[in-house]
C-alpha cells in the first residue's frame, strides 16, 4: 500500500501541492488529472523520491519513502519522467539494460538480464529498434523504449508521468493495456495523463488537481463530472455516457469561447454548457 499523509512542497512561499491526502491500493491503475500546473509532476517526483516534501510523509509498505536506500527503492518502483532525453550514442537494448542496473552490483548484465530487456522491447513492438541508436529514434519510437526500460526494472510501483505523449493511437491503447496487464499482477500504475478519455477508459481511481490542490479523488464516474471539470479547466464541458460505461468527456468549446487571456467568454445568454 501507498499512502500520502498531508504530503506537501513548497518553493519559496510556493506551494506546488498541498494537503495531499491517498491511499493507493496495489493492483489498481490512478490516474493524476488536471490542467498544465496543476502539481501532477510534481506529485509524482515526491512519490518516487525525487523530491522530499516540505509538509506531510509518503509511505511505501509502510515505510517513509526518504528511509529507503537508493538501490533498494529502485527496485520497488520506477519513475518514467516525462522529459526523457539521451544524447549520447547508446542503442535501444543498452537503454532498456539501464533498468536492471539495480540488480548488477557492479557487475556486467548477465544473459538472463539481456532476455529481460529483449523481451520487455517485445511486449511495446519496439525490438526491431533494439541495435538503433537511442537519439535516432521518433519521439514516438524512443517512447515505448523507455517504457520497456521501466519494465525491465521488474518494480512493485510504476509512475508514469504522461507515457502516452508522442504516441499514435493504437500505441496509446497498447501501452495502456499493458498498465492494465501490470496491474493485474498485483503491482501498481499511477500516471500522470492529460487524455481525459483515456484516463476514463483505463484508470480504477482518479485524482482531480488544480493549483496543487485536491479538488476530488475517486472512480472516473464520479471524478469527471461537468461540474468539475469546468471548475478545473475553466471552460464548458460535455459529458456523455460511454457505451462501455465510462464517460466520455469533451470541451464545448462549440458554444462558447475562449479568449486569448484564457478566460471563458459566453457569447449569449443561452450558453448553457458551463
């Protein structure tokens, strides 16, 4: 289990997120939501410790995560960043070995670590890229080679801070339902994601930010409501039944607009959407 305890961080007199409060349960799939800014990241970082917070103590299997020594808490989770950039001349397989490095002790990767990352660029179709040059792949192509880095570390944690960007829709759903395989393993996913629809389909839990606050926490039923996403974003929404039985979100910018300050502007009393 994973737990938050008024998890909070401050930069200067900033607060990038306050009075977080979770519980996250293993074998579920979160998702963080909420506008540009609004302290996904920054969640996040504190829960991989990255970052210690300012107020407040995150826990992993009960433990304070900053009580972790480095080796041993990179092999109970792993942070996939959101800006994820190598330069220099490695091939796909030698970036996904990366994730094993917790398991070397200083040692060459062995046979069975080379198998793990094959079969890791497998499972996201990225092993033709396997002898590529990393810095020559899209952006697309080195994006499922970093999520097999991640899975190569074989945690108990995944954070994924958006996983889906650069990707076409078929990657989208593949990597996806890959978190969803991930989790019914009885490990957990917890992604940052701004695809307010995919987060519907995918996610067990959703948590709703805005200016590194808490607004609601639950099923994505009750969390991407019209009411509170147009509190959130600050624009009109629709917000239709799925035939699956999620919803399926949309702005309604076809009836109202935005101004370039980024303020709705209603241009007639029957705008009615908000």
């Amino acid at each position: 289990m994973l737990e938050l305890e008024d998890v909070g961080y401050r930069i200067g007199t900033n607060w990038l997120v306050k009075e977080i409060n979770v519980t996250i349960k293993y074998g579920t799939l979160w998702g963080f939501v909420g506008p540009n800014g609004a302290g996904k990241s920054t969640l996040l970082r504190l829960i991989s410790g990255d970052l210690l917070p300012t107020t407040g103590e995150i826990r992993l299997f009960g433990k304070p995560i900053h009580k972790y020594k480095p080796k041993e808490l990179a092999r109970l989770r792993a942070y996939l960043q959101q800006k994820r950039d190598i330069n220099f001349p490695f091939t796909s397989l030698e970036v996904v070995l990366f994730g094993r490095h917790p398991y070397l002790n200083g040692t060459k990767e062995t046979e069975t670590d080379v198998s793990i990352a094959k079969d890791a660029l497998q499972q996201v179709e990225a092993d033709m890229f396997e002898e590529r040059l990393y810095p020559t792949l899209s952006g697309g192509e080195s994006s499922r080679v970093d999520v097999a880095r991640i899975l190569t570390q074989a945690p108990h944690l995944f954070l994924l801070d958006e996983p889906t960007n650069h990707l076409d829709p078929r990657h989208q759903v593949q990597i996806l339902n890959l978190c969803k395989t991930i989790c019914s393993e009885g490990k957990t996913v917890i992604t940052a994601i701004h695809d307010l629809n995919l987060a519907s389909m995918y996610a067990d839990q959703l948590l709703l930010l805005k200016e590194g606050v808490s607004i609601a926490c639950g099923p994505p039923q009750t969390v991407l409501t019209l009411e509170l996403l147009s509190e959130v974003y600050n624009i009109p929404f629709d917000v239709l039944p799925h035939p699956n039985g999620h919803p399926w979100v949309m702005p309604a910018l076809n009836a109202c607009s935005v101004s370039i300050a980024g303020e709705v502007s209603y241009p007639n009393a029957s705008c009615t959407d908000y």
